[in-house]
C-alpha cells in the first residue's frame, strides 16, 4: 500500500518540484559557477542540455557555445581590423608630419613657413582652410597680426589662458576672423607655444562633424610644435601677448 502511494505521488510531482534535498536553482547556478570544469569533466551533460532561439527551434548546449563563440571571434576580427585601420591611419599621419618638419627646415623665411604649412597641412591633412596668426601689433609677411583689440584675443581668451586646443563648430564672427568668407562648418584651433604665447593656428573643415569637441589632437599639437619652432627661428624678437 505504502509502496503505491509512494508512486501515484512521484508521478503526480513536476519536475520543478522535484528539488534533491531543497537544492534550489539559485544553489545550482553558484554550484556551477564554483566549478566551471563541470561539462569539461562530463561532456555528456552537454549532449542532453537544449536552448530554444528565438524562432523556437532548439540547439544543444554545446552548438549554442560553438555559436557564440563564432560571434564573438567576429567581433574580435572586426576590431583588429579597426585597430589595424587606425594604425595604417596614423602612420600616414606620422609620415605627413614628418614630410612637414622636413619642408619647414628649408624655409627661408617666415612667409615660406606660412606658405609651406598652410599647402601640406590642407593638403595631407585633407582640411579646407588653414589659418596662422601672431600675437603682434604689426603684421608679418604671409602672417596676419593678432594685436592687443583683435576681436580673435576676446573670442579665444579663454584658449589663450589654458593653452587647451578648441575643437568643434565655429560661430559666423570667429569664422570670419579666420577664414574669411570660406563656408567653413567646424574648426580646431590651436595655441601656439603654451609656455610664451605666439599665436594661433586654425584648421577648419566645410564638414560641421570634423572637429568634435573631446576629439584627439595629437597631431595638431605635434603641427603647432613643428609651426612654432619654425616661426620662432625666423623671429628672434618673439611675439608676447598682452
């Protein structure tokens, strides 16, 4: 008797009622996750345990983690790639940079150095306008000046305080103080020499998503060095801001 009733009431169970001792599903999980070898020391496990996917068909344990890890080396590959990609990119970059250091040993004057940055910067760096400016009461040859009361001291006070490059849209006055009247969208502009204030240089882009604000600016910083030590070369008497 005892024995029957044993088995109507083992058969009448669910299978989520059927917990071995009180083991819950909780204990399971943090069981499995102690003892990550589990499946590598029986890989039969695998062969049973099924996962439905989104169309309702069912796939082994074992072909979900073979396409997840598929997945996953995909992601993988698309980010080397990526990786590669910028590298090849910045490479470019450093051979611009240098072929622009080498151009400005050979200049002979300041307006060569103004010249020869404003053609390989436009060209190698593929922007549409440079500017070069020095803080001076009295313009240079192929330099404008950037005296005491130039609307460019009020509007870039700020960059001229931090020595911190400015990146991102540039409004209708600061656009006409650098580019004339180029339909110019976005712009970084740099201080030149943190330390004594010479001036500035503008690269700016008809593309208004260009320049970003946060963007890196490596080589415009690495541009400003090589502009500015070249300038400075030309102009013993250097320039001092106000």
């Amino acid at each position: 008797m005892g024995n029957s009733e044993d088995k109507v009431a083992l058969a009448a169970m669910q299978p989520d009622d059927m917990a071995v001792a009180g083991v819950t599903e909780d204990d399971v999980i943090a069981y499995l996750e102690q003892h990550p070898q589990l499946f590598a020391d029986h890989p039969q496990l695998l062969e049973g345990v099924e996962l439905a996917h989104a169309t309702g068909s069912a796939a082994s344990l074992i072909e979900r983690q073979v396409g997840l890890l598929r997945q996953r080396n995909e992601q993988l590959r698309e980010r080397l790639h990526q990786l590669a990609e910028l590298a090849r990119h910045n490479e470019r970059r450093m051979r611009h940079a240098n072929r622009l250091a080498v151009a400005l040993l050979g200049a002979g004057s300041l307006a060569e150095v103004a010249n020869i940055t404003r053609d390989e910067v436009t060209r190698a760096f593929a922007v549409d306008a440079v500017f070069i400016g020095l803080y001076d009461e009295q313009p240079h040859s192929e330099i404008p000046a950037i005296g005491a009361g130039h609307a460019l001291r009020q509007h870039y006070a700020n960059l001229m305080r931090t020595g911190l490059i400015e990146c991102g849209p540039v409004d209708a006055k600061a656009r006409q103080a650098l580019f004339g009247e180029q339909s110019i969208a976005s712009a970084a502009v740099v201080p030149l020499d943190r330390v004594q204030p010479l001036g500035l240089l503008a690269v700016g882009s008809e593309d208004g998503a260009r320049f970003q604000p946060g963007m890196g600016t490596l080589f415009l910083d690495l541009i400003a060095d090589l502009l500015t030590a070249a300038i400075r070369r030309h102009l013993p008497d250097a320039c001092a801001s106000d």
